[in-house]
C-alpha cells in the first residue's frame, strides 16, 4: 500500500498550513508514497482561481465527482463543493462542525477505494479523530496526527470558534497519544506527548532553501546607515507589534536612522493606537499592506533583522512561527522576546535577538545596540542565522524524521 490520505482544513499550498503539508507530503513522496489531501472544507474562489492543475473526476476511478480535484507532482487535492446559501444550509453546516459525521463517511470512503497505508490528521477535531481511531485499528491502517495549535479559549469568540477550542483540548489530551505517532510543531508539543508515552517526531515548518546563499548580495536599501527591521504578518491577537512601533519612532525623533517594513496590514490598522505617530514614513515605518508571498520575501530579504513578539501563553509555546522560519532561512535574523516559543532556537546576538520584555524602553535600548554593530558583526549574525535555518527549516533534512515515525514501512 503506496497511498497516503492526509485530512486537512487547508488544502493547496496558499497559506502557512497548506505550505506545511504540501511540504511533509513532498517528504513522504521522497518514501514512496503518493499524497492525496482531503481538504476538510469547502471550495472557495481562492481556490478556483488558483493556477494549479484541475483534475477532471471522470479520468480517476476513486474521485468523488461532486467535489473539486487538483494535481502537484504526485499529490492530489479534493475540496468540498460551495456551500449552498441559506439558514437550511448553515444549520447542517454547524451540525457537522460538532458531529463531523459526513467528514467520517468520506475519509472512509476514500479509504474504501484507495487503500491507504496511513491517514494523517492535520489538527483535526476530537470528533473526526475518536472516529477514525476505531475504523483503521479495525481496517489494519496506521493513524497519525500533524499537530501545530493549541488554540487559547476567549469570551469573545463565536460558537463555532469556542466549539473548534473545546474539540482541540479535548482531542490533544484525551486521544492523540493513544495514535500511531505524532508530528509535532514545536518544542513543546514535542516534550507534551513524550511525557503521554506518544510516538512523536518533531518537525518545525519547513520550506525549500537555497543552497549556498551569499547573503551580503541581497538588494538592501540604498541608504546603508539605516538598520532595516521587518514584520511579515497580521497581529490580530497573537502578535504584539505597537511597543516596537513606538520605540523605533522614539529612535527617529531626530531623523530615520532606523526603519521598519510592516507587511500584511496598512496604514488604518495604526489608526486605532492614540499613542502612535501616525506620520508613519516620516517616523520609518513603512506599511505595504497585503502582497504576494514572493513580494513579501523580496521586502524580507531587504531586512537586517525581522521581529517576532508574542504574549507568554500556550499557543504561542505550542505553536511555531512560519515567518521566524522563513526569515531565518533566507539569512535574516529575528529580534523575539523570551517566553519559550520559537524564541528557544535564538541564541542571543548569534543568529538573533533576545529580549526580556516588550517594554517600549528596553526596545529602544536594543534598536540603539544593534545600530552600532558593524558591518561584519551583522553579516555574522545573518549567516549564523541562514546556517540555523538551513539546519533546521529545509525539507531534506526532516526525511530521517519521518522514517522514524513510519519505523515498520520499508520503502
């Protein structure tokens, strides 16, 4: 059995999770096996409109031909159709985010017809993994996890939104350790299942990085006395951004020494801090709002240094953050704060920054130390941090770890 079915709410590679999967599927590939991902959800026009191979379910004897089908390399893609408007329509809908009984029926389904070696669950519900557990120890299929959120519980979130928070704690501590393995996203998740007796393996995010970079010909700004921060991302409520704002405009009170390219938001997310210049170029910050995933790596490239502050909380310990990956393996160190997250794999002016708070005070003081280094110390730094990243984010160095989880298959 050559076949994988792994169970998502993401689907092709246009977002953090999709590039994670597509990313563990190109390993399992590199095994002998063929992906075909279950996008537990449905189709959108992001998807439609992607540029990616459509499949047609008449040329497959096991795709369902209500649903949509994509190809990459060996790895296909099935989404749920539309879903129909109306209050009929919503209600199933929410009835099926609590049963996740249709969800069950089609992973059997597909099951039935292509005879998996393994199914793996990407940060699935308790519903649909309590299921699923009983039918492939009956049906000889193994059952894996891909584990990367431990969602935090908040008055202000919806029903759906509580529901999804109750499912994952429930499922993270009650079932995922009676499974046949577990990746783990980070650290922590890592030292969590270890301590249930799980079969765990961990795999940070992962990405192709170039070899051999020569960081010092990057495309930097022309000014050079300039140090270049950067934030890839949306803040909503996990990121903190503002101290650092509010430091490096304290630092520019007598002209830009020191920049920050803001990516993902504009301009009017600013609007809401009173205590926020909100002469944001004439301060040196720059907000490009939302661009492309190369635009993005492009401003990237042009940093110094990126930035990376979150709140000392569970999802940001159990979690890892895709942009310190990226940034790092393209020779960009990040500044973060200490809470033992993503932070862990910085060594303090090594191939990054530590701080021990968010305070707009200590910030300052860190801005001005940094402007100071010389050339060769940042160049240092950058290639300290590549090394890090091509050690730990590329995808051809995690295969052992995967071989590891699927000890019993011989390729």
């Amino acid at each position: 059995m050559r076949n994988i079915l792994y169970i998502s709410r993401a689907g092709l590679p246009i977002s953090a999770a999709g590039l994670r999967i597509f990313n563990i599927g190109t390993i399992l590939e590199n095994l002998g096996f063929d992906v075909h991902y279950l996008a537990n959800r449905r189709i959108t026009n992001k998807e439609l409109d992607s540029t990616y191979e459509k499949l047609d379910s008449k040329d497959s004897t096991f795709l369902d031909n209500s649903e949509h089908h994509f190809r990459i390399d060996n790895k296909i893609y099935s989404y749920l159709p539309k879903q129909k408007n109306g209050k009929i329509a919503s209600i199933k809908e929410m009835l099926e985010l609590v049963s996740s009984q249709k969800a069950y029926k089609r992973v059997v389904s597909y099951c039935e017809k292509e005879k998996p070696y393994a199914v793996f669950l990407y940060n699935e519900s308790y519903e649909l993994t309590k299921k699923l557990i009983g039918y492939c120890k009956k049906n000889n299929i193994k059952l894996f996890a891909d584990v990367t959120e431990w969602y935090e519980m908040d008055k202000n979130k919806n029903f759906a939104e509580k529901f999804v928070v109750h499912s994952t704690e429930k499922r993270i501590t009650k079932l995922d350790h009676t499974l046949d393995g577990i990746i783990a996203i980070s650290n922590y998740f890592e030292d969590y299942y270890k301590s249930k007796g799980a079969n765990v393996v961990r795999i940070p995010p992962l990405m192709e990085i170039e070899k051999d970079l020569e960081i010092e010909k990057h495309e930097y700004y022309e000014d050079k006395s300039v140090l270049n921060f950067v934030y890839a991302g949306s803040p909503g409520g996990k990121d903190i951004l503002i101290p650092f704002v509010k430091a490096l405009q304290t630092v520019n009170k007598d002209g830009i020494k020191a920049r920050l390219d803001v990516v993902g938001i504009d301009e009017k997310y600013f609007d809401r801090f009173e205590d926020v210049d909100k002469n944001l170029k004439e301060t040196g910050v720059v907000a490009h709002g939302r661009l492309s995933h190369e635009e993005t790596l492009n401003v990237v490239k042009r940093a110094d240094f990126g930035i990376l502050f979150r709140h000392n909380k569970r999802y940001a310990k159990a979690g890892f953050s895709t942009k310190l990956a990226e940034c790092m393996s393209v020779g960009v160190p990040m500044m973060c704060n200490k809470i033992g997250g993503s932070d862990l794999c910085i060594e303090h002016m090594l191939n990054g920054v530590l701080t021990e708070t968010t305070r707009v005070d200590e910030l300052v003081n860190v801005i001005e130390t940094l402007m100071k280094m010389s050339k060769k110390e940042l160049l240092d730094i950058k290639n300290n941090a590549y090394k890090y990243g091509l050690e730990s984010f590329d995808i051809g160095t995690h295969e052992c770890d995967v071989k590891k989880l699927m000890c019993d298959y011989e390729v």
